[in-house]
C-alpha cells in the first residue's frame, strides 16, 4: 500500500524518523561529486550518501580502506555544493575513529566544517561506541553501519551474507538497540537475511536502510554507478540496473572516435 508523501524543501535527521513514522520509505543513494550529485538531489532522493566506496568506484581500489580522511572531504564538498534538498551523509574512513574516540571526534568535525556535510556514518557496533558517543556529544549526527562493514573485509575474509547464524544475528540485534540508544538517528544494514532486517527494522524508532537487506526495512540505498550501470563487472543479487549506461556511453565514445577519425566531426554547423 502506497503512502502519502510529505513534501519537504530540505531534509533532515527529523525528516527522516517522520518518513519512518508514516510508513513512507527512504530513498538514498552515493554520490561523489559535483555534477553526479545535482543530478541525484533533482531526481528528488532524500539522503546521499558520500561513501568510502569511492575508494572502490572513483579510484579503481579493490577495498574501501586505501581512501583517506582528505579524499573523503575532497568528495564530500564537492556534493554539498550541489545539494538544494538531500540530507548529505559523509562515511568516516577506516583507520580515523576505530581505536580512538578523540580522533574519531577530530575526524568527523573536520568532515563537518571543511565539506559542510550534514552527518557521518560509522561501521560497527559496541566496539566503536565509545567514539559515537563522543561525536554525538559534540553534536554531530549519525548514521550507524551493520551486518557487512566493508572496511572489516579483511576480518571477514568474504563480502558473503552475513548474520546467518543465530549468535551473529544477535549481536547484531543488540547493536542495532545499542546504536538507538546511544543517539544514532538512523542505520544502514548490509547485506544480511531479509527477515533479520525486518525484525530489527521493527524493533527500533530509527530509520533502518537497507542494502541486500529485503524489503521490510525503512528504505534502500544503492551505490549509484551500479545503479545506473556504469559499472558492469558488479552483479549482487541485491542490484537492480536501472540503465545500462557502460554500453551507452562506450559505444557514443566509439561513434565520437569514429568521427573524428572520418572528419565528420566538427561539421560547417559545429565550428565558428
């Protein structure tokens, strides 16, 4: 059953608990830069997501963890200028709040004065609470990370499934409990069972988003070059190609070569 929306002239954290409320699910999506990130605020989705996958889709890295704290503020201003509606999430990177909650404070207010960012995004649970609070204390929003935490892969070993197994799922329970009560105002699930995702999308008064986590949480987010398909190589069960711009844009690269190659390019109309 569809759900009325509320128009909103710029979105907030408070937005976002409304959305959940009435039932009307949250649209996100990444972006990394200027001109893709107008783009995605004029579609009207409500959060983006500047995220450490960046290191994977806009520098060629196999993980998330090569990225540093000034690529991600790089990244992070250049989509804050082109925001007129969306909430701008900015992922902390790895190695800037894990083992220490003052660098993890120092990390995100130079993410929040330097990108104008609206809030950050952390992995993991009570292993990091110590630095959510103290980002949270200095006012600073933000957005948990469960399940799959890519700058753990190492750890893991696999970017398979996680929370299968019952002692898993419940730790992840308790952090989801864990992150509410701390102050988080919303959290991103990664790739766990959809009937996990809907359990504790249901047991907390966040927002929970979803990615590879079924269709029983508060809203999805995709990382948007596979989305859109410029990316190809990337085929989770989770993805949904939207259009299949590698081919698009590689075979108007081939027209523009063949052109200029056969002096069709620039024609009389073309040139001053």
């Amino acid at each position: 059953m569809s759900v009325a929306k509320k128009e909103y002239k710029r979105i907030t954290v408070k937005s976002l608990v409304e959305m959940k409320s009435r039932g009307e699910k949250i649209s996100m999506l990444t972006a990394y830069d200027y001109t893709m990130a107008k783009i995605v605020d004029g579609a009207g989705v409500d959060v983006i997501l500047v995220g450490d996958s960046a290191s994977n889709v806009m520098a060629g890295h196999e993980t998330t963890l090569p990225i540093t704290l000034d690529q991600m503020i790089y990244h992070a201003s250049s989509v804050v200028r082109a925001i007129d509606r969306s909430l701008v999430v900015v992922d902390l990177p790895f190695g800037t709040y894990q083992s220490d909650p003052k660098e993890a404070l120092r990390s995100a207010i130079r993410i929040m004065k330097e990108s104008g960012g609206h809030a950050v995004k952390l992995e993991g649970g009570k292993e990091i609470k110590d630095s959510i609070k103290r980002i949270l204390n200095a006012g600073i929003p933000v957005m948990g990370h469960l399940g799959l935490t890519p700058q753990s892969i190492y750890k893991f070993g696999t970017y398979t499934v996680r929370a299968k197994e019952e002692q898993e799922a419940e730790r992840l329970r308790e952090d989801a409990k864990m992150l509410e009560k701390a102050g988080c105002f919303a959290i991103v699930l990664e790739k766990i069972p959809a009937a996990l995702a809907k359990e504790v999308a249901e047991s907390v008064s966040i927002p929970v988003i979803g990615i590879g986590a079924g269709d029983g949480v508060d809203g999805q987010v995709l990382v948007v070059h596979d989305m859109i398909g410029m990316t190809h190589e990337f085929n989770p069960r989770f993805l949904r190609r939207y259009m299949n711009l590698y081919e698009d844009m590689t075979n108007a690269i081939g027209q523009y070569v063949e052109d200029v190659k056969s002096q069709d390019f620039p024609n009389e109309k073309e040139q001053y």
